[in-house]
C-alpha cells in the first residue's frame, strides 16, 4: 500500500505470458485456483469464485485470537483472508530463520483459515509496505551503508541474494499450502506498489522466477495505482492485478484499459494509518458500502485493507517521511485503523453494515460472529501507581571497543535492529558552549555529566511539548545550551557528554526506505573555545531494551533527578480479560505487561492507551515494567475497556 499517494486506483500493464509459464487460464480445468480465459473472473477448481477477503496479519495479532479473528471475520460474510509476512519477523539476523514461534508461525494461521473454512491471499513482499518498520524489510540489510532496496540483481546482487534466501526459507512451506495441492492460498501477491518507486518488468519477473525455481508456480499478482503502474509500466507474466482503493468503477476501467488481465479491488479501505501528533485517530469516518455493494452486484472480488488491523507491538511500528527523509511522522502503536473489527476484536457498527450488505447477496447467510472477548477496566483493578524501580544508567551494558577519529555510527552498523543506543565522550576542558546535532533518528536526550540538558527530536512537535522538554527547535541544525561551565564533574577527563537516541519506526515507504537509526550526522560543539568543532571518538553502547535486557534489570536508582528510568508495580487479578492503559500522565517511553512489551507511548497522542490482550496476563500476581525517557516522578496507570470512549 503506497501510504505517500491518494492517486486513482491502479493496476499493472499488459500480463504478456513468459516462456515457459503456463497462464492461470490455462490451470482453470485442473484443481486449484485460476483465471477464466477472458480475464473477466476467477476460477476455483474450474468453477467461478469471487473473493470476498479482509486483510489481517498475524504478526499483529496474539497467537490465542487468530481463530477468534478469523471467524469474526467469516461471519461478515467473508470467504478468504489477505495477509502480509514481515520478512523482518522471520529472519532477524542473516540466514536464522524463525517461522514457528509465537506470531511467525504463518503455517499455523493459514491451517487455521483453513479449518474456519476460509481461503488466503497471501502477500509474502519481500517489501510489503503496511505500516511496518522498513516496510517489512530485514534492518541487517542496512549494514552495508550503500545497499540499494527493492531492485534486481542488476542494480544491487546485495539485495536479490537476500531475497533469495528468504523466497529459499519460505517455499517449501507455501507449496503445499498451495490451492493446486489442495491447500487454502488463491494467490501469492509479488512485491507491494512496485510501480510507486521503479519501473518495468525487470524486478518483478526475477521474483517470480524466486518462486517458480523452489516450486511455487503461483498464480502470481500485483498491487498497484493505476496512474503510476500506467507509467512504469511494471508487468508480471500472467498475473492478476490488485487495485489499491479498488471499487466496480475501478474494475471496470481496468478491464477497459488492459483486456484480458484479471483485476480485483486488492486494498478497499474503510480507514486509515494513524502518526503519533495527528490531531485524532485517521479514517474513522470511512463508509466503504458502496464500494463492497458495488462488487456484490456484480460478482466481482475485492479486498477490505484492513478487516481487522490488531496491533504495532514492540517495535515493530513504522513511520513516514518524504523522499529525500524530511517530514518524519512515526506510527502509533495501535494498528486499529478504522477498521470493522476492532483493535481487541470488537464488531463495530460499520461491520454490521457491511455485513448485512454482503449477506444480502448471499444465498445462504454467514454464520453469526463468535462471543465478545471478555474485558478489564478500573473496575476491575484500581489506578496502578509505578513507582521508580530502576535507572537505565545504573543497568548498563559495556560500550563497544572506542573508534578512535571515528563520527558516530547507526545501530544497524553494529548488528541491532531496534530500540536505543547511547553515545558517550569526555569533553576535557568544557566551559560552555552549545552542542550541534545534525540528522537525529530519530529522538535524543542529552545529559551533560547526569545534568538533563534537552532533546534532538526529528519529529516536528507541538511547542508545548518542546518548551516543556527542553527540545531543541533552532537551526538548521538544532542546539542545546551546555550551560556557562558544563557538568558538576570538573575532573581531567572532564564532563561526560551522554546522548541517548530512540530508533523510532524506521520509514515503510518512498525513495528514503533506507532509514538508519541512531546519529546520522555530526554532532558539534559551537562557541566552545578550543573544543569548537565536530566530536569524534564516541563510545557507544547498545540498548535494544529486549526481554532478556529488561528481566535482568538490577533495581535501583542511583541519581533520582536523571531521566531514564524504569517505573515497576504489580497487580493482582482473579479474572483475565482484555484492557488498556491509559498512560496519559506519562510522557514517552515503552511499557511491558509479564515480560510481554506492548509497545510505545507519547504524550502527543493522539493514542493514550496501550492494548494489553488477556491472554499475556495471568491469574494471580502481574508486574506492570514503563521505562520513560523523562519522567521522574509517578503517575497514576488506569485500565479502560477499549482504545477511546469515543463511540
């Protein structure tokens, strides 16, 4: 989905047949899935199938409601489930694969659709966009700081080996999953809105290839936007085409300008992504009725991006930002957007509509959805006060070996995927000065020997947010104050500078894919005698604030009056439901429930409260861990039934 552009609905250039390739036509009288000889429709096992889909993804969803989902799903008259796979969730180091654990087990949840008697599209990218971080993309590619991303093997060999190990890792579990082998996928989407950013067929044939050399002959399609896909004419050997915002207008004219290609409406949406600072949650006041009336009239296939969004846990959400990495807007945690079914799988009222206008064309009615979800609130539990556990500074790992005449280097140099990383140099001799920082990524507190100075933020923020934190908003670049005469520490080696960053969500879209976290630019001191000038030697410290990382922490908090500590209570509980905490007196920062991180909250909103799904609570005694990058001082955590009280 190409987040960047609300363009007309697209779809790919002429599908010229590839030597050797039998076209999904030409399948239409064997089992499985394929194309009627016009193009006009689709066929399953020779007959015709029109695909009602909504789109969910397992990653975004606690293993224990994959089943609930999908039936909620079904009973709104659905018969099939799109799905992205976050490439970045299988393999987080180069060649380890994990596809079982917990939410990557993809085998697991189409076996599911299967048993709920739904069909699958499945959206395997390797790019897949979706609000994710790097669009789904491994952040070890970054490592090698010119890699091009999305391109053949001509343009970058780097990029398609990487590929191919993951089409290698992946195949042999597909292929049997296969509608031809009797499995439940209609289709395997290639890449996601190639056309947004290159043009013609090359990259996406050598994809197919990927596929077709470890045995998994499709059928094939794309997604795209009409304007762009006209113009970079991309092209994948008899395929179908998915229209992004599709509706029957849309099928119409693509069946009109490209005779002979099966079209469907690929990404109908009924809301919309939501950044941290938009003024309230995106989309919401999408109606997309028309739209699936439109398809059910006239049999025609379509797809609801998203049925059901579920959840940005950890760090997995992403952000978006112009072609050239200006204007950076980070997703919220909660992936709700809009949808029918809620972030904690609530019917909304839109899915009743919806429901009842494809049942309407149903010749036998769906079933009925299953029982809500049971939930928490501050009825349950009263408000949880966390209270200083331990401090960040105290909890430290050993720096890595210093780079002596070396610029700061971003976490993916170094092998780490997500969350912080510290930079830290003694600056002898300081006696004032301002401290320069070009290209944060993307949000740094500044300690000057413990003494809070302020913050680099990339994202542009509300001025009583950069008042009250001390952001730095002057520039280009931002400066902080070091104040008349640096730290308290007036040693030889002199004050330590500490700059703590945040990686938040790395961009999903556009020519600025390639977004490194960490300090990306130099950092200088001004007006500060001798030291005037850029700072090298930096000693850096990994912080990817893991589970293994959070479970070791030693509590204790040493200096009271530093930010970047860890806040911990526990609660007890005799029954288990979904909740949310509300964190809306707190400023910015992580929150783990048992262990489990929920992910990111920001005291710019417009998101709150953070989705805890019961099944990572327990019965008995439950530790609530925050780690925020300024509070000092508790604030109350209170339990609320759903994301907002907003009907």
């Amino acid at each position: 989905m190409d987040r960047r552009r609300f363009l007309s609905v697209g779809i790919l250039g002429p599908a010229a047949l590839v030597t050797g390739a039998a076209p999904a036509a030409a399948r239409a009288g064997r089992r499985g899935f394929g194309f009627t000889a016009d193009g006009s429709g689709f066929l399953l096992d020779g007959a015709p199938f029109q695909i009602r889909s909504g789109e969910m993804h397992p990653a975004r969803i606690p293993v224990e409601y994959w089943r609930h989902r999908i039936r909620t799903a079904r009973a709104m008259g659905l018969n099939t489930i799109a799905l992205y796979v976050m490439w970045n969730q299988l393999e987080e180091s180069p060649g380890v694969f994990d596809l079982r654990t917990d939410r990557r087990d993809l085998e697991g949840f189409i076996d599911l659709c299967r048993q709920e008697e739904m069909r699958v599209l499945l959206r395997p990218g390797p790019y897949v966009c979706g609000e994710w971080d790097l669009g789904g993309l491994p952040p070890y590619l970054l490592r090698d700081p010119d890699i091009r991303l999305r391109v053949g093997s001509a343009d970058d060999p780097r990029y398609l080996a990487a590929v191919a190990r993951y089409v290698a890792a992946l195949a042999p579990r597909i292929g049997p999953l296969l509608a031809s082998n009797g499995g439940p996928v209609l289709m395997v989407q290639l890449e996601n809105e190639y056309a947004s950013v290159g043009s013609g067929s090359g990259y996406l044939e050598e994809l197919r290839r990927l596929w077709l050399d470890h045995g998994v002959d499709g059928p094939f399609y794309t997604e795209d936007v009409l304007a762009q896909a006209e113009s970079a004419r991309t092209v994948v050997g008899g395929g179908a085409i998915g229209l992004s915002g599709g509706d029957a207008a849309a099928i119409a004219a693509a069946r009109r300008a490209f005779p002979g290609v099966p079209a469907l409406a690929g990404e109908v949406y009924p809301g919309w992504l939501t950044h941290w600072g938009d003024d309230t949650f995106q989309g919401r006041g999408n109606d997309i009725s028309a739209a699936l009336r439109g398809c059910m009239e006239q049999g025609l296939s379509f797809n609801i991006y998203m049925v059901h969004g579920g959840t940005n846990f950890g760090f997995t959400a992403g952000a978006n930002a112009d072609d050239l990495g200006g204007g950076y807007r980070a997703d919220i945690t909660s992936y709700d957007y809009g949808a029918p079914i809620t972030e904690q799988g609530v019917p909304t009222a839109r899915y009743a509509a919806y429901r009842a206008v494809i049942a309407a064309h149903l010749a036998v009615p769906p079933p009925q959805p299953p029982a809500a979800v049971p939930t928490l609130t501050g009825d349950d539990v009263p408000a949880l006060l966390p209270e200083p556990y331990a401090s960040l500074w105290d909890n430290l790992p050993g720096p890595l070996p210093a780079e002596p005449g070396a610029a700061p280097r971003p976490m993916e140099a170094y092998g780490q995927n997500t969350g912080f990383v510290l930079y830290s140099r003694r600056l002898p001799g300081l006696r004032g000065g301002r401290l320069a920082a070009e290209r944060v990524h993307d949000y740094a507190t500044v300690c000057l020997d413990g003494r809070y100075l302020g913050t680099f933020a990339r994202q542009s923020l509300p001025a009583a947010v950069t008042d009250a934190l001390g952001i730095a908003t002057d520039g280009p670049p931002p400066t902080l104050d070091l104040g008349p005469a640096g730290g308290t520490a007036t040693g030889a080696p002199g004050p330590r500078l500490d700059m703590l960053v945040e990686g938040m969500g790395r961009t999903n879209t556009g020519l600025a894919l390639a977004d490194r976290k960490g300090l990306l630019g130099p950092v200088t001191l001004r007006d500060a005698g001798p030291l005037t000038g850029e700072l090298t030697d930096w000693r850096t410290t990994l912080l990817p604030m893991d589970e293994p990382f959070v479970a070791s922490l030693v509590p204790g908090v040493g200096d009271p009056r530093r930010p970047g500590i860890f806040f911990r209570t526990t609660f007890e509980l005799t029954r288990l439901g979904d909740t949310y905490l509300d964190l809306s007196g707190w400023t910015k920062g992580v929150v783990w429930v048992n262990g489990r991180n929920l992910g990111r909250y920001w005291q710019i909103g417009p998101q709150q409260r953070l989705y805890c799904p019961a099944p990572w609570l327990r019965a008995g005694t439950n530790e609530l861990l925050l780690f925020d990058l300024h509070q000092l001082r508790p604030r109350p955590v209170t339990l609320h039934a759903a994301l907002t009280d907003a009907p």
